[in-house]
C-alpha cells in the first residue's frame, strides 16, 4: 500500500510541477495513471485497514485536487473557445459561398 502512496505521490507532484505548461494529453494519461493506482489502493484496503500515516498522504494528495481541476477547466474552455471560432469561420464561409449548381445556365434578358 505504500508503495501505491509513494507513486501517487511522484505522479501527483510531477504533474503539479508542470501544471501551467502540460497539455490535455499529459493530464489525460496523469489520470488514468492516478486511476490504476486509485484502484490498487482500494484492493489494498479492503485488505488491511489504512493507517494514520497514509491517511495523512492521502489527504496531502487531495489537497492538490483543486490545483489540478482548475487547469483541467482552463483546457476546457480552450477547446469550447476554439470549437466555437471554428463553428463561426464555418458559417461565415457558407454565407460567401454560392449556393448553385455547376450545370446550371445564367440567362440575361434583353431590355
């Protein structure tokens, strides 16, 4: 069970080192890292109860939680802000852009 802490522990602080400059990938693959051991540890406490000393990690490692929230909010709205110019630049295209069938012919009529 230790050893479960120890390596949640280094993932944790690894990722909070980097938080301002990592992408959606790095935190993607933290979590489901975080996950496997999440389970682990789960398995490990069924077991044996946990002890005071882990307690007190894993409540150190929660504390981290919000920190890593935030920045998983910031890559969100990154994405959404992005989707939506798109979005925009797509209909500002198809407004431009003639609506007509190629085979068709323009007929000017005389005055």
């Amino acid at each position: 069970m230790d050893n479960c802490i120890l390596e949640l522990n280094k993932i944790t602080q690894d990722i909070i080192n980097r938080l301002d400059n990592c992408s959606y990938e790095e935190l993607n693959d933290f979590v489901e890292q975080r996950q496997i051991l999440i389970d682990q540890l789960e398995q490990h406490v069924k077991k044996q109860s946990i002890g005071v000393i882990q307690h007190h990690q894993l409540r150190e490692l929660l504390e981290t939680d919000p920190m890593i929230i935030t920045r998983m909010q910031q890559l969100k709205s990154e994405a959404a802000k992005w989707l939506q110019q798109r979005e925009q630049a797509k209909t500002q295209r198809n407004a431009y852009e003639a609506a007509y069938t190629p085979d068709s012919f323009l007929m000017d009529r005389k005055k």
